[in-house]
C-alpha cells in the first residue's frame, strides 16, 4: 500500500509551508544568500538541500528497517550510472511537485527554470549507466535492501561541440557548481593499494601465507547520492567512491623548493576519480582504467565486509545475506579481490573461500562484440595488481584441472576456456573470469541470451547449462514516463486511473481505448504538444527549425558503425535525391515531410564514429540549404546527447530508430523508451526489439533486414557488398555522392573512408544488405503517417504493449531468480 493520499502527497512529506521554510533556511546557511533577493540558481540550491534533508530523514528510517528485518543485501556494482538530473525525479518520488511549483514560483522563478540549473551527472555515457540508474529507482521502489557503487567522477565522458561539423570534445565539469545531492562520508575512508610486490611468509604452523605490499596507497572517500523509491517512504543510496591521496604532499619535496613535486603525488593519486573511461589507446590510459576499476572494487569489498561483520554468521554466512551483481566485466577483479581478503587476511582456506566468492557474485553480460570483451594485458596486470595475478592464475589452474578431468584430452577446449589467452600476446579475460567466478549469468534480453548460450560462451554453457539465466532489460516510467512526459502520463492516469506508475501492466488497459477517436484525437494533442516543446529545444542548440507537422524520424544514440546511422544517412540520400528528381513544387509518394534527427557521441578516439557525424552535418548541410527539398526533408543532430536531452527528444518523436545489425546489440533500452512514449519503431529483429514487436505486434512495427541466422549464414557463404551495389541504382547513386564529394566540395575525399569500408573492407555491419529492405520498411512508414487514425491507433497500442518493459519487473525477477532476496516491509524509525 503506498504512502501517500489521493493527491499524490506522501502522508509524512513536508507541508507546503514547512517545504517553503524550509527553502528559505537552505538559502540562508547553504548558499550564504539573502532569501528575498535569492538569484534563480540560489532558489534551487535552497530546494536542493531542503529535499536532501528530507530525504536523509528517510534514508535513516530505511537503512534502520534493513537492519532490524535481516535482510538480505544486494550490492550493485556499476562502472557507471547515468544519473542525468535529480531534481524533478526526487520531486516527483516524493509527491511534492504541486508544493514545489509553488514554493519557488513565489520567488519569481518557474520549475523548469529551476530545473535548468542543475547539471547532468557526470557518472556515465550510454545505455549501461542508465539501465543501473534504472535499477536503482526500482530497487528502491520496491523496497528491496540494495545498494550501489561506483565512482565519482571529477569530470563525465566529455561534453559534446560540433564545430565545423565536427565532434570536438571538451571537459564535461558537471561539479563546477558543486552538487547538492551528495554526502561526502568522510568516516567511510579506506585504503586502496596498488603494484608493489608479494611477500611469502609462514605461520607457527608452517603454512604458507602470502601479504601485498604496495608501493602506491590512495584512500577511497564515499560519496552518497540518495534514491528515493516512488512514494513508499524508502530511500537507498549510491555509494561513489571519490580517490584522494594518502598524504597531501611530499613535505622532503617542499623543503627543497620543488612546490610542484610536492603536490605531484597528490595530483597523481587523485587522477584515479577524475574522468570516466580515461583514453585507453596507450598504455598509461590502459594502466588508469585498471587502476580505476580496481580502486572503486576494492574500498567496495571492504565496505560490504565491514557491513557483513554486522550480521550474524561471520564471513563464513556472507552468500546467505549478501548478493553481488557485477553490471558487465569492469567491476570482474572483485572476484579475485574478495578471494584475497578471504585467503590473505581472514585465512580462509583455499576451497571455503572459492565457495563464497561464486555463491555471493553474479555477472551480466552486456555484449556478443568480441572486440567489447574486456581483457588486460598480463603484463599490465602482474604490474599493477601482482596477487591479484597470483590469484587469477590460481583460479584458472584449478578451472582448468576440472575442465580436463570432464574432457581429457581436449586441450583445444581448455585454450578456448582459459582465463588466460595465450594467442594475443598473454591477456586476462575477463568475461572468463566472471564467468567461472559467478554462479549466475545473465545476458539482457532473450536473443541476446540465446546468443551468449550458443555461440560467444557455447563452452561454458555446455559446462555450466544451469549458470545461464536471461534477464530482459527494462526501464523505469517514472523517469521515461511520469516526469519525461508529463501531458502523456496525465492522459493515461485520467483514461485508466493511478497506480499503473508502479504497476506498467495496467498499460494493456489502454487498448480498447485504441478503437475511441475522440481518445485518439488527445493523443494526438499530446504528440503535438511535444513535438512543439522538441521544436523549440532544438532551434538554437541544432539550428534546424523543425516544423512539428513534420514527421520526426530520431536516431539518438552511441555514434557506432554496429548501430548504422550511417543506414540511416543512406535513406536520407535517397529520400534527397528522389526529391532533386520530382517536379518543381512535387513531392515523390508516399509524400511524408519529415525531420531526421540524430544525436550521439563519438569515442574520442573512434575514427569513423566521427567521421559518421561529419558526414550527417555534411549531408544536412546540403540538404537543409536546398529550397525545394528544405519543404519536405530537413536533417539536425542535437549535440551532446544525454538524459536530460532526452527527456525532451523521446515525448516528441513519432519514429524510433533502432537499426543495429541483428545479432549485435544485446538488448538495448532506447527502444522501450521511446515505444512507451507512443512511438512507432522502425528496425531490425535485435536486441530486445525481438520481444517487443512480440509483445505489441509485429504488425505494429517496421520491420525490416536480415535476422541473426541470415547475417551468419550470408557471412558464412561469402558476403559481396559489391554485388548489392553494382545491381541498386538507388544505393549507388547514394554511395558514390558521399565518397565522390557531393556533400564536401572542399573535401572531396573526406568521406572515402566510408565507402572503402563498405565496398573494400567487408561491409562488416552488413548495410549495402540491408539497404534496400530499410527503404522499403521507410515507404511503409510514410504511407502509414498519412492516415493520421491509424497512425494514431498504433502509436496507443504501442504504449499499451509496453507493460512488461519495465525495471520494476527486472528487478523482481533478478530478485527471484538470482539473488534470492524479498522486499523489506515495515519502516524503521523508532518506537515512540
């Protein structure tokens, strides 16, 4: 039963006038502000820390329920979680959004004003942050005892410039203004070591033990950022983990004069939670992100020790009250971390401390890519964590043992399994590694378990059937619905009532609705709406003007060749030239005027990536600037794609591309955004999209390309992209204006490189095969946007189908399947 009465409001929750003094004390002690000439940024410090008061308050009650109750812990281990902006998702989780308007538009500010002020964490780049923010908003909705870490970055990826057409990278300091959602917990402080050597030493009874000495110490701070569940009264918290060195300065080096070397130790030190994913491309960014992965592992593993010691058992009892989930390989080296605390310095043996480590971890997988399976030079490894090597290799022989003893004499099975790859120059798997470490493993959507069962980890599934499990990704519609889109939610809420924010099944109650016209008709209003503020939010930042009568056809996503903008940048070619064609004033049929809208970022050090946004820039460019075609075809790219960017394009868009090779992209997440939000899709049978055109209806989706087994079959027999096209005017005509200076006169062989990968290189992502069929699925939008109802109708069913796409189920069903663990009930402050 949720706590809160039928306006929203939770029944504890600050009153208005409460939430309104409240604001005034923050501006007065935060902010150091007079609070009746309090500045707009002023204003939303004060509701800042206010909530942040508040939301303490819970979280103490919360964390004092886990404890009476025993619950058993989930500890989620990200690398990065896309947090995007916290205000109006703690507004809303607390049911203040009335009282918060309000109070600030008392000082003369609006919401969304205030909303503006805030910065996009910094704390992750694409869709495996958000999927962890995700589940950190349904861990605590549900009420589950969990818990998550990572770090705290200084600096996000990078912020995103187009200048020229071209990607340029700049620091992303989303901490410039500090940030008001964070405890710096400075009595959580522990030691991380790195490199150094192993020393063997020998107890009275002769058995051999081994220590780490380090030559290298920093201390890892907790941060916690809080996540309220919606409406429940339960808060949880991340735990990101802030590197500062173990000493400030080298006070020899200060005596001497060397003002510089005195601090170096610091400076280096703390590099450590500067940026997220440092340049990997040499050697000392390979070291760092190592060192990053190991230093928020290893504070982690003492935290959850230092909080297991709490509960009865000892560490003997750890698998039954403690359940690690690793989000992908970069958080793996806790598997060996562990092992050391056990062996090393509890003194566990061997056998005990093995069962511990993979009946408390479990892994999921995030990629079939092999080239995005993390591994680690050997060499780096035995440098930066010389037992950690010790440990791995230990693993791996005993691993293997087994392996030889069920299949003796198959050496070419064990190469295969090994931890170790001995082929590529000696390097640690580490998807390996947490797969021999864990005893789940989930991939992230049903194709992308299949995949993972019958070809990327085949020999570990025929060893290990029962260790596979899937777990279909999810999103949570309080952040993609409720607060992303408010118009829609409100439509929904009055067309089927309130409680389906927690419940994303009652969406199927909207089906019937489907067949109103009068219901059809205030969907179409909404669209409207959205697609107006979309307009508006795109005209300075992408320089397009984007008539909302216009269909909005997005692809917003990672800039990579396996998700094919660079189709999609194809059909835009060929919608241009069949327009260049028509008579003056004419519109080529199925006439759809429509805006192509891209965002996404580019690894700074991805080549081609980057050279796919100069080229929508280029072709937009052209294309925008020519008159006639300017009246049915526009193309923009909104920079520096994040969450809260998001938050405005996914409301406003009527085609959602999702366009991935089939059998590339695991699951995906940006497809159940956008579906929820009334979107029609447009893709490829990949990925989670497989089960969502289930669940709505293949009918209701553009389908369109090869399938997984096609793509391997074609591969298989000898793919010629030549071949496609030499025999495809269209495709031709398109190919060769971008590779022969069409869309760069200045540069006319900027664009070479493209068609070189899809004519000579291979054509790796399988686009001259797909072209023609994603053409055809583009007509077959176009004639369905004509007929406004039935477009309509489907848009409706689209949201309807989306039930089972929610985190919440995810949750519960890792829950259920994998950590073993309930919701806590009940609530923890104390007895008066």
């Amino acid at each position: 039963m949720k706590n809160h009465d039928v306006a929203g409001r939770m029944a504890d929750s600050p009153s208005r006038e409460g939430l309104r003094e409240a604001v005034r004390r923050q501006i007065l002690s935060y902010t150091g502000s007079d609070p009746d000439r309090a500045g707009v940024r002023d204003v939303y410090r004060g509701l800042a820390f206010a909530l942040r008061e508040y939301l303490a308050e819970k979280w103490i009650e919360t964390q004092r329920a886990y404890y009476e109750s025993g619950a058993k812990r989930i500890y989620y281990l990200s690398l990065e979680f896309l947090v995007g902006r916290s205000l109006m998702s703690n507004i809303l989780s607390l049911g203040l959004e009335d009282d918060a308007r309000a109070v600030v538009e008392s000082y003369g500010h609006s919401l969304d004003d205030i909303e503006e002020m805030e910065w996009d964490a910094g704390l992750g780049n694409g869709g495996l942050g958000r999927l962890a923010s995700c589940f950190m908003d349904s861990l605590a909705t549900q009420g589950f005892a969990a818990y998550g870490y990572g770090i705290r970055y200084d600096f996000g990826i990078f912020w995103q410039v187009i200048e020229n057409g071209a990607q340029t990278e700049r620091p992303d300091n989303w901490m410039r203004f500090g940030c008001p959602w964070q405890f710096e917990r400075q009595g959580h402080l522990y030691p991380v070591q790195f490199g150094g050597s192993v020393r063997i030493l020998h107890d009275e009874q002769g058995n051999e033990r081994r220590i780490w000495v380090g030559s290298e110490h920093v201390l890892a701070v907790a941060c916690d950022m809080l996540v309220p569940g919606y409406r429940n009264g339960k808060v949880i918290n991340m735990r990101l983990w802030n590197a500062k060195a173990s000493r400030e300065f080298a006070l020899d080096y200060f005596q001497r004069g060397d003002y510089v070397g005195a601090v170096e130790e610091k400076a280096k030190s703390e590099n450590i939670s500067k940026v997220l994913y440092p340049d990997d491309s040499r050697v000392q960014g390979q070291e760092l992100r190592l060192k990053q992965q190991y230093f928020f592992v290893a504070a982690t593993i003492q935290d959850i020790v230092r909080r297991s010691r709490k509960q009865s058992g000892g560490l003997a009892g750890m698998p039954d009250r403690v359940a690690v989930q690793l989000n992908d390989t970069h958080p793996a080296i806790a598997i060996p971390e562990l092992m050391r605390v056990l062996v090393d310095e509890e003194e566990l043996n061997w056998d005990d401390a093995w069962s511990i480590c993979v009946r408390t971890f479990a892994y999921t997988n995030h990629t079939i890519l092999p080239e995005a399976l993390e591994h680690w030079p050997v060499e780096t490894m035995q440098r930066v964590l010389p037992r950690h090597m010790e440990i791995i290799y230990e693993i791996n022989a005993r691993f293997l043992q087994l392996v030889r003893r069920l299949h003796p004499g198959d050496d070419a099975l064990a190469a295969r399994l090994s931890i170790i790859d001995e082929d590529h120059g000696r390097r640690v798997r580490m998807a390996h590694l947490a797969l021999v470490g864990s005893h789940m493993v989930n991939g992230v959507s049903a194709l992308h378990t299949d995949l993972l069962r019958s070809s990327v980890f085949q020999d570990f599934h025929d060893m290990y059937p029962r260790r596979f499990v899937n777990m279909t990704n999810g999103v949570t519609p309080r952040r993609w619905m409720l607060q992303a889109n408010p118009l829609l939610s409100d439509l929904i809420t009055e067309a089927i009532g309130p409680g389906w924010e927690t419940d994303l099944a009652r969406l199927r109650d909207l089906r019937p609705l489907a067949e109103d016209a009068q219901f059809r008709q205030r969907w179409r209003e909404v669209k409207f709406e959205n697609k107006k503020r979309l307009s508006a939010y795109m005209l300075p930042r992408a320089r397009v003007l984007a008539p909302p009568e216009f269909m909005f056809d997005v692809h917003v996503k990672r800039i990579h060749e396996y998700k094919r903008q660079l189709l999609n940048v194809l059909h835009v070619v060929t919608l241009y030239n069949r327009l260049r064609g028509a008579p003056p004033g004419e519109c080529p049929l199925p006439c759809v005027p429509r805006v192509a809208i891209f965002g996404g970022k580019a690894a700074p050090a991805y080549a081609m990536a980057k050279l796919t946004i100069r080229l929508i820039h280029a072709v937009a460019s052209v294309v925008n600037g020519d008159p006639h075609v300017s009246n049915y075809l526009r193309v923009a790219f909104v920079p520096n794609y994040c969450v809260s960017n998001a938050e405005k394009i996914i409301p406003g868009t009527d085609l959602s591309e999702q366009i991935s090779t089939a059998g590339t992209e695991a699951s995906g997440t940006g497809n159940m955004k956008f579906a929820m939000n009334g979107a029609l899709t447009i893709g490829t049978m990949d990925g989670a999209t497989v089960e969502m055109a289930k669940e709505i209806g293949d009918e209701h989706f553009f389908i369109f390309g090869l399938h997984t087994p096609e793509v391997a079959a074609l591969k298989a027999r000898g793919y010629d992209p030549r071949r496609i096209y030499d025999a495809d005017r269209e495709l031709r005509l398109a190919v060769d204006m971008i590779a022969n200076g069409h869309f760069s006169p200045r540069e006319p062989g900027l664009f070479e490189p493209i068609r070189q990968s899809w004519l000579d290189d291979g054509d790796k992502y399988m686009v001259m095969a797909d072209y023609r069929s994603y053409v055809e699925a583009q007509e077959r939008a176009a004639h369905l946007y004509q007929d406004r109802e039935e477009w309509t109708r489907v848009s409706i069913l689209n949201t309807a189908g989306m039930g089972y796409f929610s985190s919440d189920r995810t949750i519960a069903q890792y829950a259920r399947e994998i950590w073993g663990a309930e919701p806590v009930t009940g609530s923890g402050a104390r007895k008066k």
